[in-house]
C-alpha cells in the first residue's frame, strides 16, 4: 500500500486487522520506570466507538469485529507493550472474554477481534494497557457498546420514477426522479444506488498513529442516502454520468440495515432519447493543419429542459478536449485546428446547468496525407527500367508544401529507412538503383515542420 503525506491510506473493513498488524512491529520493552496508560481512541469497526449504551454501534459480528486503542506509557522509551481488549454480552457481563494484542506500539492503533459474536446481541468491551516487561496495567478504558446485526434486509428495495416511467422512452435533460421505499423492511437505514453495479465500499483512510477516518456509504450523494427515520423512504433525483444518457438506462438501488448489510439488488429500466447536440462545420472541405469552425446546437428536449452552459468536444484522433462556453441561447462557435494524420474524429456533449451531460455527437472523416508518388522511369505496377540503371521518383505533398520538412522511405519490409529533405514546395526526389530484378514496394511518409508524421504511402513497381 502507498503512502503519501498529503494522501492517508485507504483501508476497508475487511483489510483494518491486516494493516494494523503490518504497522505493529515486535519490539522491545525498554526500563520499567514507567506505567501503562489507559487506551485513547477506541475504535469499532474502523468507526470511533460509542461510549452511551442506549445509542451503540450496529455492526455485522458474524466474523468477528475488530476493535482498536492507542496504548502509551507514563516511560518515554517503552517500545512494546499489550493492548488487552475484553468484552461480555451487556446482559451476561459473567460471559465475559478476554483477546490481547501482544505487540503494541505505544503511540499507535493495536487492533484485536472479538470472536464467536452471537446475532442481534448488544456486547460491550473496553480496553487497558499492559506492560509485558511487568505485569503491570493501567486501568479499563470506559465501556463502548456494539450491537450485532448478522442478517441483511429480508427484501429488495421498491423503485418508482414520476418523470421517466420503467420500460418507457423519454425525453432527456432532466434529471431522474426515484422513489425509493424499504419494501416492508424495518430497520432500512439508507440506499445504495449505481448505474453500472458497481456500489462504494465503506472503508477508512487511516491518518496519524494509525487512527483511522471511516468513510461509509451516504458520503457520496451520487451513490447513497440516509432515511429520515429508520425503515424510511426516499426520493432522490439523479444525473446518469457521460455516456449514459441516451438509450437504455438502468438504476440499481439496494437498501442497507444500521450494520450496513445489503439487501438484494432491484434493478430499475426506462429509455432515454438521444440527447446529442447538433454540429455544424462552418469550414468548407478540412483539411490538415487548418483550423475548421464549428456550430454547436443543443438538443431541443436537453434546452427544455434547462440552459445549457457548455460543450465538451474530445478529440479521439488526439485526445485533446476542449470546453467551449455557450452563449445566452444555448449555442456555441468555435474554431478547432485539425491536426490527425488520418483525419480528426470529434465527440461533442453539451453541458446543462442541471449537471445533465448529453450523449454524444460525433463529427469526422478520413484525410489522405500519403504523399504523392510518381516515376516515369519505374512506373506503378508495370515492368520497366533494369538491374543497375538508375531511375528517379518524385514525391509531393496533398498537403500545403510548406509544412513539409522531410521524407522518409524504404524499399519494402525489412530494408533501412533513408531521410531526405524537401523544397520549399513540400518536394523530393529519389534516385535509385536497381541491384536486382522482381517486384518491389516502396514505402515513404513525410514529416511536417512541428515533427508530425504523416500517413505512409506505398508504390509498387517492377524491375526487368
């Protein structure tokens, strides 16, 4: 795992115990002249415990739980001490087990699991510090309490849509409106939802001294929501992300219990009609290295809908992207240097303010930048001219000679590549000499002067 000092780690549940154990070291006990401090920072589950009884932690113990506490000690050069955990069902505290950490680093988080935890049970533990070298202990932190919840919600979520009705087509550039019910489940603490099924894990960034910074699964509005009141519904409105707002579109939703234990998976269908805005090539007839205008129009369901504020056109010849600013009616102008050998190929989404990302129009064509070949001494696929007397090619551009620097060429797969310059109309000959008769294939592209190569060209010709 990477660590960086402006970026903490990124642990999951079922990683904390392995993290913990990799940050806690052997080491050894240095002169008891101190006492063993009472554990800070206790932590449940990667989340800092509860200490009030009637509000515990809901956690899934059907593996255990990990818990976690800083040790210390009162002398500054103890380097190892125990961190002992016990914890007891709240109603049978003579049940009471006891699971140590050996190898505490003071000053760090020593993490333990509390094992063969019975379902829908309330547990509480605490946790001291132990001084291997002595014996000797500090006292019992105070008691946390965590509530055991090992069965996921019995039903999947009840989805609905007021404005894009399941299994229906529908004007896009509004945002999807879902109704989200906990289908007869009581204890319903939240929604997951995603639009591919994939769903965020919850997890902890762990900071100094190994205390970790839980991250669960409401942090995201775009993949989770809370219940006003627990086995509440909700409604929550939706941008689907680029590329997915036109054409089938599916929502999956799960609820979660207080454990966070996930129901089944209600998956959600409607349709969407295109919403790619409409591109105008305001340029006659592209041509490489030359800048060509564009007029960019949104669709009339996506302005509907609401303004649109920008168009985002991507360059798949590039990569480049480009933002263009849209104007009070929605439209844009902008000019786009052409620069692809082969020809660009432009994806344009527009941008409401809504957040709504349409899909994507597409603007693009094929550009021949092969240069001309042409030979009155070895004509294209005929037989002429013999083995040891020179002939010449002549190669020139399809495009402005200007920007051409240079030709390179071979004579067929496997022969040395050989550079020559060009005039200043973007011309060149070569002169070649035959050293053997049959058919032979020569391959040239030119580079331009800002080093682009072009597309290569091939000529085949014959030697008596």
């Amino acid at each position: 795992m990477t660590r960086t000092s402006d970026r903490p780690a990124r642990i999951t549940l079922a990683a904390a115990a392995a993290v913990s154990l990799a940050l806690l070291t052997p080491g050894t006990s240095g002169a008891a002249t101190g006492a063993p401090t009472v554990p800070t920072d206790l932590y449940n589950s990667l989340r800092a415990c509860s200490t009030d009884p009637g509000a515990p932690l809901f956690a899934n113990g059907s593996q255990g739980l990990t818990v976690e506490a800083i040790t210390g000690s009162t002398d500054p050069s103890t380097t190892r001490l125990t961190a002992q955990f016990r914890y007891w069902p709240v109603t049978d505290p003579a049940q009471a087990a006891t699971v140590d950490h050996p190898y505490a680093v003071p000053g760090l988080e020593a993490s333990a699991g509390l094992l063969q935890l019975a379902d829908a049970t309330d547990y509480a533990w605490q946790a001291r510090t132990v001084d291997p070298a002595t014996g000797a202990a500090s006292d019992w932190s105070a008691s946390c309490y965590v509530t055991t919840d090992n069965t996921a919600p019995a039903a999947a979520p009840a989805v609905s849509s007021p404005n894009y009705p399941e299994g229906q087509w529908n004007p896009g550039g509004t945002p999807l409106e879902f109704r989200l019910d906990p289908n007869g489940v009581a204890d319903v603490a939240g929604y997951q939802f995603s639009w591919t099924g994939t769903f965020p894990v919850s997890g902890a960034d762990i900071g100094e001294h190994g205390i970790p910074e839980y991250h669960g699964p409401y942090e995201d509005p775009q993949y989770g929501v809370r219940t006003e009141n627990l086995g509440g519904g909700v409604t929550v409105r939706l941008v689907p992300p680029a590329g997915w707002s036109s054409g089938p579109v599916r929502l999956m939703v799960r609820s979660l219990d207080r454990a966070g234990n996930p129901s089944q998976t209600t998956t959600y269908s409607t349709y969407i009609r295109t919403t790619s805005p409409t591109v105008t090539e305001l340029s006659p007839a592209p041509v490489f290295g030359e800048p060509v205008g564009f007029r960019f129009t949104p669709d009339p369901d996506v302005w509907a809908a609401g303004p649109v504020v920008s168009y985002t056109v991507y360059n798949t010849s590039t990569y480049r992207t480009t933002v263009v600013p849209a104007g009070p009616d929605g439209t844009a102008e902008t000019t786009l240097l052409l620069n692809s050998p082969v020809g660009d190929r432009l994806q344009i989404t527009s941008t409401s303010a809504n957040g709504w990302i349409s899909s994507a129009a597409t603007w693009g064509g094929y550009l021949d930048t092969t240069p001309t070949i042409t030979s009155t001494d070895f004509p294209e696929y005929e037989a002429a001219g013999a083995v040891g007397t020179p002939g010449t090619f002549h190669l020139a551009p399809k495009i402005d000679g200007g920007r051409i620097a240079s030709y390179t060429y071979s004579l067929g797969w496997g022969t040395d590549q050989v550079t020559v310059p060009a005039g200043p109309q973007g011309e060149a000959d070569i002169s070649y000499t035959p050293t053997a008769s049959g058919w032979f294939d020569l391959q040239v592209y030119a580079t331009t002067t800002d080093g682009i190569q072009l597309s290569t060209g091939t000529y085949t010709f014959v030697v008596n």
